[in-house]
C-alpha cells in the first residue's frame, strides 16, 4: 500500500508533464510550419500562395483536432459501445442506423491496403479475385500506452472478434486466418459471398478511433460457385450499408483508372446527391502512366468532392511480399507527395486521411445524435409493442394456464355481449352476428315461406269430402281444417332448424374472434387453442341436440292442438269470408272478375292434372254431366276436376283464407320462441358454464408442458424482440450518457 500511494503522486506528475510536453510540441511545431511557409511564399505566386494557405489552415485544424481529441474520441467510443450491444443480437444495428464510415471500391482497388496502412498492421487476407466475402466491421480502439486500466498490462497491439467471445489475438497473423477462416465458414471455400458481418475490433495507440466497413469489391464475372447474378448481389449488399444517411462513404478510385466513370463515385452520388458525406480516396498514384499526375483530381478541378479527395501511395506487392514495415512505407509515401505533389503533400497520404476520418466521424455523430436519439427511443416503442404481442416469458404455468382459460371466458362472453374493448368497425362479430342471424336471415326465411304452397283444390276437396264421410257437409267442416293446417304447420321446421345449425356454428366460429389479447395467446400456444376449440365443441355439440329437439318439439305442440278460439282467428273473419263466397249483387260485378280470374287459373291447374291421370287407363274419370255405367262402376283414388261448382269454388276459398290466417298466427309464433330457444338453451348455457367446463378438462398439472408448448416460430420472434428490446435500452443509456462537453462541434477539414 505505501508504495501504491508513492506511485499515484508519480503517475499524475507524469500526466501533467506529457500534458505540458505536448503543449509545447504543438507550438514547436507550428513555429517551425509558419517559419517553413514563409519562406516558400516568397518564391510563389499569389495562386499557389493560397493553395499553401488553405493547407496550412487544414494543417493546423487537424492539430487541433489530434491533440484535442479526448471529447472525439468519448463519442466515437460510445458509438463503438452501441455497435457492440446490436453485434450480440446479430447486428441488427442497421435498423437504428449508426454513425460509420464504408469503405466502397471495386475489386483490386487497393481497399484493403488503405485500410491496413491506416491500422497500421497486416491482417486482411490477400489472394487474386475476390478476397473480401463478407462485409467486416471494424472498430479501431485508440488504447494510449499508458493507459493501464484498458491495457490490463498487454504491450503492443491486440484484437478481438465478435464471434470468438472476446478472444485476445496478439499475433495478427492468426486474425488473418480467424477472418479467412470464419468467412469460409458461412460462405464456402469456393469464392461465395455472404451479407452477415464479420466483427473485428483492435486496439492499438497508433491510430484514432475509428468504425470501418469493409465490402467485398465490385465484380462483374462470377467465379467459382458464385451466383450468376453475383454482381447484383454486391451491388445490393453495398447499397444497404451506404443508403444509411447517417454513414460516411469512403469512395476508393485508383489513379490508373478513368476518375470521372469511377464506379464507387457514381454509386455515392445516387445516395448522396449533395455530397454531405462522400470522401474520396484516390490509390495508386505511384503507378500512373509516366508523364501524368493526379493534380486536376487532387485539387477538384476533374470532379469537384464536397469533402475533398484524398491520395495515397499503397505498399506494392514487392514491398508486401518482402514485408516492408507500415512505418517506413508510411515514410516512403510521405517522401512521394513531398517530390510529386508539394503544394498538397499536407492533405494527402494515410496519416492525413485516418484523423481526417476521424474528425469527419465525430462531425456525423455530433450532426447524428438528436435523429439517432429520437429513432432509438421510437423502435423501443415499437419492439415494447412487439414483445406484448408475442407475450412474456411463463414462469408460473399453472398461474399462467388458469389465466388463459378465464381471460378466454370472459373475452368469449363479452364478444357475444358486445361488452369488448375491440370493436370491429368494418365487419360483425360475436353477438352481432347472432342477432343478424335471428332477425334477417331467420325472419326473411320465415316470411317468405308460402302458406298455400303445395296444397292444390283437389286436395282441398279430397280433405273436406273425407271429412263428412257419407253425408255432404254444408259448411267447412273443422277437422279438414285441422288436417290441411298442421301439413303447412310442418313447414316451419326445416328453416327452424336450420337457424339452430347457423348459431351453432358462429359461436363455434367466435375462438377465433373473441379479442386481440386472446387471440395472441392463441396463437402463442397452439395446442392449448385446439384443446379449447375441442372442449367448447362437445359443449356446442351436446346443446345443439337439445336444442333442435326442444324446437322440434315446439313445432310439434303447435300441430298438437289447432286452437281455433285463438284471439287473432276471430268470427268475424270467418263472417266476412262467407260474405265474399258469393256475388249476387250487381255492384260487386267488379270483384266477381276477380273470383272468376283466380277460378279460371284453378280450373286450368285441375285441367293438367286431369290430363296426367287420363294417362293411366286403370283409373276411373269422372267428367261432369257426361256419365255412363262404366264410369259408375270404379272410384277415383284421386279426385279430379276440370269444373269446381261455385260451392266447391267457395268451400276452397274458405279454406284457404282459414288455413293463411292460422299458420301466420303459428309462423309469428315460431318466429319469437325459437330465437329464444337458441339463446337460452344454447347460447346462455355455454356462456355461463364454459370456464367451468374448461378448467376442469384442461386445468391438469400433467397437461400443463403439453398445452403450453409454444409455437416455436413466435417463440424466436419473442426472443430476438426481448434481445433487441433490452440492446435499444442500452444503446438509450449510452446516447444518455453523452454530455454537453461531449458536444463539441469541430469545423470539417
């Protein structure tokens, strides 16, 4: 402990002096700049002189930026943080759209080396064709060498990937291989690509912090098992990293290729017209044709870049071969702008283009963070929505059955009640659909059913002939009444019926329709939704039976006793029936056309009944006033007429306006009591016994990992939502942890 103490008073010595030593480095070395351009302004014209004046300011803000660059790098660690959170859900991170810089190129474009010289280490895989098969995000971790607490006594650099739980790798050979490796893994051996990333982070203190996406280059012929379409594939896969608004696209050309058809700057100015967030980086430059540079590219004048074009000289494939030091390529390229380019040697190479990145990056995540903020907040609504929907984890499923089942029961009921919370504005549900059952479909089938249907007048004269026996009746006799009514009577029964089936199934149709909440369940637990649909249709199965029974029986007391003494059959229609048998004055002479009309068209129906039993020769005719002893010898079976004598003529009339009047006073009947009938034997029952009736066949501690077994697609949704729920909170508590300080606005180089 006692030396612990002596070391802490040390420590903070030595930061506060490497704090006042880089104070006077950074002045030492803007002395000598000013000093050096001074000197180079008196030899330059007013032109060039500018140039070298926008350098120098460009120069002096990249100091600035790199010697104050605490607050810069506490955002971009907390955007690192976030990336981490959504790699471990399975980078959903594209959903919030975070702030990163993807690296665009074609194929051999030199991405790969621009990234490795900006690490500063040798870890992609390197080959002929297509090496970059799986887009790789990549966190550069400023980790100072002094900074104990992170380095956990490591020297040197180290990295780690994602998918290796946080393995340390030392040896960049071996990251290499891990990235080569895990590429083939998903991808094959045979040149296939895949769109899920690769993560990567490293920690070092030679560069800043930064977040890089590194997509396989743009091909145009597929080789080995690519797909035919392979170009459309990484077109695609480019498009869905750089149409993020929130990233920063670094568009890499080579300086032997045509700059204006440059494929990366054409697919950065479909998504970013205005150039707000297009860097270009232009490779290659020591390999141009002798006798022709890049400065018309470099200075903007070939194709003007928002952000500005930066060059830089790769390592050759000699140079890698013979595994030239990062440090001395970085020197070799520095000494080639000096010799090539003098007037841009400041804003050109690698250590310019990595803290310019930087820079650029924390610029976006200081524009970013208000949307980013908002849009975080708003898909944890959305996945809080998601997650009820597909429902919590169960811990209690005994609790949780017994809840189902009385959640089910009461929704059931209150969908028929027409008491639920979700009311269907475009459709009928539940009790609605019941009551249109009753009073429109039920109703209209009632009253359209014709009393007389099916009763001819010789039936009606066979039923008042048999009903006198030997002796002719002198008025309508009771009993034919009887008879012909309950025949008609007997006709009410099929649409009754038919109405007890149509409630039946509704109320079998409701488990699918009794309430969103229900319904999620439902769908959550599949065979515990067949077990309810089963025990509710043994209860609807047993009722039906009874209750077409009870209205089977219904209709059969109806035909039990014809109560001719009923209110609404009153004398007086019987009265007034008799008063209009007959027309013997003259003034009715209007009325009489019309008896005579409907007699004429009974007349004709007798006629064609008459002729189809003149097809029969067995059977005996009678024919009106034309009678011989052949004839008298047989009795119809049938009674046929072509005439009816104007007392047939009345007694049918009779009795067809008597039989109209009793069976619409039994049709009203029917039509009230049967509705009632359904609902109190069928409707009623199942809703006050159902949640008894289910517990008591499903509530069983056997049955519980049966019945609530999940369906398994729904239960990986409530996974990834609950995984992705808990990564937006974070993510919310990291943005919250940004503070005004944090918030500092560096003007863009």
């Amino acid at each position: 402990m006692p030396n612990r103490r002596r070391r802490e008073p040390d420590r903070a010595a030595a930061q506060t002096q490497r704090a006042s030593l880089g104070n006077a480095q950074a002045a030492g070395i803007r002395r000598q700049n000013a000093q050096q351009h001074q000197r180079q302004r008196a030899n330059l014209n007013s032109d060039q002189a500018a140039d070298i004046r926008r350098q120098d300011a460009q120069q002096h803000r990249l100091q600035r930026a790199s010697l104050d660059g605490g607050q810069m790098e506490s955002l971009i660690s907390k955007i690192n943080k976030i990336q981490d959170v959504f790699a471990v859900v399975g980078s959903r991170e594209a959903e919030i759209q975070l702030p990163q810089i993807v690296v665009v190129g074609a194929q051999s474009a030199g991405k790969s080396s621009v990234i490795e010289a900006i690490v500063g280490r040798d870890f992609l895989p390197r080959g002929t064709g297509i090496v970059t098969r799986r887009p790789l995000i990549l966190q550069l971790c400023h980790t100072a060498a002094e900074d104990e607490e992170k380095r956990k006594g490591r020297e040197g650099d180290w990295a780690q990937f994602e998918h290796t739980n946080a393995k340390i790798f030392d040896d960049f050979e071996l990251v290499r291989k891990e990235i080569a490796d895990e590429t083939d893994r998903s991808t094959g051996t045979n040149k296939g690509i895949d769109d899920m990333p690769i993560s990567l982070k490293i920690f070092s203190d030679r560069f800043p912090n930064l977040t890089l996406v590194d997509l396989p280059g743009m091909t145009k012929i597929p080789v080995g098992d690519q797909p035919r379409n392979i170009e459309q594939q990484i077109l695609k896969m480019i498009m869905h990293y750089i149409d993020n608004p929130n990233s920063i696209i670094l568009a890499v050309t080579p300086a032997n290729q045509d700059f204006a058809t440059s494929e990366p700057m054409k697919m950065a100015k479909d998504v970013d017209p205005e150039g707000e967030r297009t860097l270009a980086v232009l490779t290659k430059l020591d390999l141009m044709d002798r006798g022709t540079n890049a400065l018309d590219i470099l200075s903007g004048q070939l194709v003007d870049v928002k952000l500005g074009i930066v060059g830089v000289v790769n390592r050759s494939q000699a140079d890698i071969m013979a595994e030239k030091p990062m440090d001395e390529a970085l020197q070799a390229e520095e000494a080639f702008f000096q010799k090539e380019y003098p007037n841009f040697a400041k804003t050109q190479g690698t250590r310019y283009l990595s803290v310019r990145l930087n820079v650029l990056l924390m610029n976006h995540i200081h524009e970013c963070l208000p949307s980013l903020k908002d849009r975080v907040a708003s898909l944890i609504s959305q996945y809080g929505v998601k997650l009820n929907v597909y429902g919590r984890p169960i811990e209690d499923k005994n609790q949780a059955l017994l809840k189902i089942l009385t959640r089910f029961s009461a929704a059931y009921r209150a969908t028929i009640e027409g008491t639920t919370r979700y009311v269907e504005a475009e459709e009928l549900c539940g009790g609605a659909r019941i009551c249109y059952i009753f009073h429109e479909i039920y109703s209209k089938l009632m009253n359209s059913i014709d009393p007389l249907k099916n009763l001819l007048p010789s039936a009606i004269l066979a039923a008042l002939r048999n009903a006198t026996g030997a002796r002719p009746a002198l008025f309508v006799p009771e009993v034919a009444f009887a008879l012909l009514v309950k025949k008609q009577i007997q006709r009410l029964e099929e649409p009754s019926l038919k109405c007890v089936d149509l409630v039946h199934q509704e109320l079998q149709r409701l488990v699918s329709h009794c309430g969103k909440d229900v319904q999620q369940e439902m769908t959550r637990f599949p065979r515990l939704c067949e077990a309810i649909k089963r025990v509710l249709g043994n209860i609807l199965k047993s009722r039906l039976n009874e209750t077409k029974s009870l209205v089977g029986n219904f209709l059969a007391v109806e035909g039990a006793y014809i109560n001719t003494r009923h209110p609404e059959f009153a004398d007086a229609k019987l009265i007034d029936l008799f008063k209009n048998s007959f027309v013997e004055n003259l003034d009715e002479r209007n009325e009489q056309k019309e008896l005579v009309a409907r007699n004429e068209a009974r007349n004709a129906a007798m006629r064609k009944e008459l002729r189809d039993q003149q097809r029969q020769p067995q059977r005996a005719h009678l024919q009106q006033g034309n009678l011989n002893e052949n004839t008298l010898t047989k009795v119809p079976e049938k009674l046929v007429k072509e005439e009816l004598t104007p007392n047939e003529q009345r007694d049918c009339e009779i009795m067809e306006r008597l039989i109209d009047s009793y069976f619409s006073i039994v049709r009203k009947n029917v039509q009230d009591l049967v509705p009632k009938t359904i609902m109190h034997n069928m409707v009623d029952y199942v809703t006050e016994n159902l949640h008894a009736e289910l517990v008591g066949a499903l509530y069983n501690s056997s049955k519980l990992n049966e019945l609530l077994g999940e369906n398994e697609r729904m239960a990986q949704q409530r996974k990834e939502a609950m995984a992705m729920l808990e990564a937006l909170n974070q993510a919310n508590d990291i943005i919250g942890e940004v503070s005004e300080s944090d918030l500092v606005d560096y003007e863009v180089l």
